[in-house]
C-alpha cells in the first residue's frame, strides 16, 4: 500500500531545518532554499545537508562532482559505469553520504534544463536505490519528491521549454552557453520516478545491498536494466510468468522457482543439516541472484545453502505473497483445521495454486522422517522458517504480529503434512 506523501509545505520545513545554507558572493549572502535545491554547473564547497562529520564533509564535495559526471554536466575521463560504481560504492562504505546523495541528486533533477542531464540524474537515483535506503528521516522527504513526479512529463516538457525561453533572453549571444536540449532522450521521467517510488518502498524494509563485498560494475549494470526489464526478484508472479514467456513458453511454474529448488536437492540439500535455517554465504546468494536474473544457473554451486538461501529470498521479495492479502484472515482462522486450511489453498488464483503447491511438494522431501534424522529440520522446523516468507501479517501491532505468527507457522505445518501434491510432481 502506498503512504500519503509528506506535503510540500512540510517539505520545505523539512528543507529549512536540515539543508545547510551556501552562500555566494564577496559578501557572502545566503543562497535562498528555491536555489540551493535548483539545478547548479558549478561545484559545491561544503555538503548540502547539516554534518558535523569531517570525512562527509570532505566526501559530500567529491560525490556532487561525480553527480555532475554522471548527468553529463562535467567532463571526465571515466565511463559512467565506472561514475555510478564510485558513487554508490562511497554511499554504501560511508551511510552518512546516502542522505547527501539524494538530496544532491533532487537538487540537480530540479529546474534541469537538459533533458538528457535530467534522464540521467534519475537514473542515478535508481541505480542507488538498489544498494541503499535513505534514512529513515530523510525517507519521507525523498518520497514526496518523486511522488510529485510519477505523472509529470508534459509539465516537465513545458517547464524546461519555459526556462530555456527565459535564460536565452537573459544571455548574450557572445557568451557560453550550456547546451540545451528539450527533445525526448530515453525514457519518460514518469517511468523512472514510478520504478523508483516502488524501489524506495522495498529498499526501506529489506536495508539494500548485504554482505562485505563492495558493489561490482556488473550489479551497476543490472540495477539499470532493472528499470525497464524487472528482476526477477521483488516482481508479481504474474510479470514474472510474462517475462518468461518468450524463453519458456510451456512452464506452468516460475522458471527461478523451479530451478532453485532442483538446485537445493541436485547439491543434496535434502540431507544438509540445518538446511533453510543456516543461511548461505550472503555474497555467494548476491552473486547467484546476479547470474539467476540473467536466466542462468552456474556449475560451479556447491553449497545446497546457497540455492536454499536465494530460494526463501525470491518467495520473501515477491510483490504480493504467494498466498495473497484477501486470504490471509482464512488462513490464520483455520491454523488447526487441516481440512479448512487444503479448502483455503483450494480458492487461491491458479497461479498461486500451482505456485504454493510446488512448495509444499518440495518441503514434503523434507519432512520425511529419513531427510529430518540428517537435516534435523522436522515438519515444525520448515513451517518455522518458511511461514514469513509466503503469508504477510499487515498489523503494525506487536502483539498481533507475535500471535499471528504462531497461526501462519501452524497453518503451514498443516498443509505440509495434509496436502496432497502428487500431482505436481513432474511439472514446470
């Protein structure tokens, strides 16, 4: 569900308390808020927003150059993967730069009068969003800005025609201009503000980029593509069934379902102990999603854990649970009824059918008394640690969520030991 967006009057409140004020000028005046969050050539000498942090200080500075890099406004030798790769990798290292970042990034998204400058600018900020949330503070205001912009290309066509109009009147014809550019670069900016609203909203629960390996150019690239071709992760079962269409027409199942499981149990995760519970090692399951987003399961796995890992990740990530909102009240009412609780599965989408189905087949492998005497993961253990990742509680109540989440487990054991899935043996 979408959050009403902070107003722009508590924006700018927001702004007045927390931008730290540049001035300009022999005498130093104070550059007003409207020009501190507008468009700026030049560079900056201190950061945007109030730090008493010497090495942000320092940082914030470099990075509004990358920025500028980045859009096209600055020349520089590097190539702009090799710009976004700097700049992320700075904000990622450093969590006090990632606020800085994205107010910079507002600034120079705000009265930009090359179109080009503009795309660009809001690539940058999605390509960020795929590695690190702003604070939670800072949250609110970033998410009223896009807002503002998920339904706004004519009036940014305009607005940029009418600045153009009026700067042409104020230069000479003898002095330099920057070049400027209304017609349509690459994508409508409603497109990326509508990713990057729905990427904001996903990065403030799950925290972004984990592990200790620093960002690569390869994830820079694949965050980019994600804009236009949705990963695999974080989508709607349905997209992702039309996303597979051309390559596997006749799959019934999700292909990134089917096949991580059949790579938990081809590495003999079936007799791992401590499988679904022991996570696998974060950055092998960062660099295995890389590679499963791109259609592709390497050779080189060895671990079942892994696989098990980025298997709970994709059910956890999907838009809406494998078993949807509107059911959720009938499975937690219905947690010690096992016929009530098949009847439940019985009503869901087909989709959704099929898709719970072949999980529950996969955790039956499990649950057999032979694979828990090694994996010491019994039918109470798989319930345990996969009930968060395929029924969502909405309440903001802790004692709700802490009630709930006997009933989900229970009502997901019940299904694992009364369900009959023969019939999903076999398909794809």
């Amino acid at each position: 569900t979408l959050r009403k967006p902070i107003s722009q009057s508590s924006m700018a409140d927001w702004a007045s308390k927390n931008l730290n004020m540049h001035t300009q000028g022999i005498f130093r005046r104070r550059i007003s808020i409207s020009n501190m969050l507008s468009w700026n050539g030049s560079s900056i000498k201190k950061p945007m927003l109030i730090t008493s942090n010497r090495t942000i200080k320092k940082e914030a500075c470099e990075m509004f150059k990358l920025v500028q890099s980045y859009m096209g406004d600055r020349q520089t030798r590097m190539d702009r993967n090799h710009v976004a790769l700097v700049t992320v990798t700075k904000c990622w290292s450093i969590q006090g730069l990632r606020d800085e970042l994205y107010i910079q990034l507002i600034r120079q998204t705000t009265d930009n009068m090359c179109y080009r400058s503009l795309a660009w600018g809001w690539e940058l900020m999605a390509i960020s969003l795929a590695f690190f949330s702003p604070s939670p503070k800072f949250q609110s205001y970033l998410e009223g800005y896009i807002y503002r912009h998920l339904d706004s290309d004519e009036k940014i066509a305009q607005h940029i025609k009418e600045l153009v109009d009026l700067k042409n009147k104020k230069i000479t014809k003898s002095r330099k201009k920057r070049k400027q550019n209304t017609e349509d670069e690459g994508l409508p900016i409603s497109t990326y503000a509508k990713y990057c609203y729905r990427k904001l909203h996903k990065v403030a629960v799950t925290g972004g980029k984990k592990g200790l390996r620093k960002p690569t150019v390869e994830e820079i690239t694949h965050a980019r593509n994600a804009i236009l071709t949705p990963s695999l992760f974080g989508s709607s079962l349905e997209e992702i069934m039309l996303r597979q269409q051309d390559m596997y027409p006749g799959n019934k199942l999700p292909w990134v379902q089917t096949q991580l499981s059949q790579q938990v149990l081809a590495l003999g995760g079936e007799q791992t102990e401590g499988i679904f519970r022991i996570p696998g090692d974060i950055d092998e399951v960062n660099a295995l999603k890389l590679q499963v987003d791109q259609w592709r399961i390497p050779n080189s796995l060895s671990d079942p854990n892994i696989p098990a890992s980025l298997l709970k990740l994709w059910y956890r990530e999907l838009e809406e649970p494998v078993i949807p909102q509107q059911f959720y009240k009938e499975c937690i009412s219905n947690y010690e009824n096992p016929d009530a609780a098949v009847a439940v599965v019985q009503l869901l989408p087909e989709l959704n059918r099929l898709v719970l189905c072949y999980l529950i087949h996969f955790l039956q492998i499990f649950a057999q008394p032979l694979n828990v005497s090694r994996t010491k993961m019994d039918v109470n253990n798989l319930a345990m640690v996969m009930a968060p990742n395929c029924l969502r509680c909405q309440s903001d109540d802790p004692r709700v969520i802490f009630e709930n989440t006997r009933k989900e487990m229970s009502f997901l054991r019940m299904l694992i030991v009364h369900l009959d899935t023969s019939f999903i043996k076999g398909l794809v």
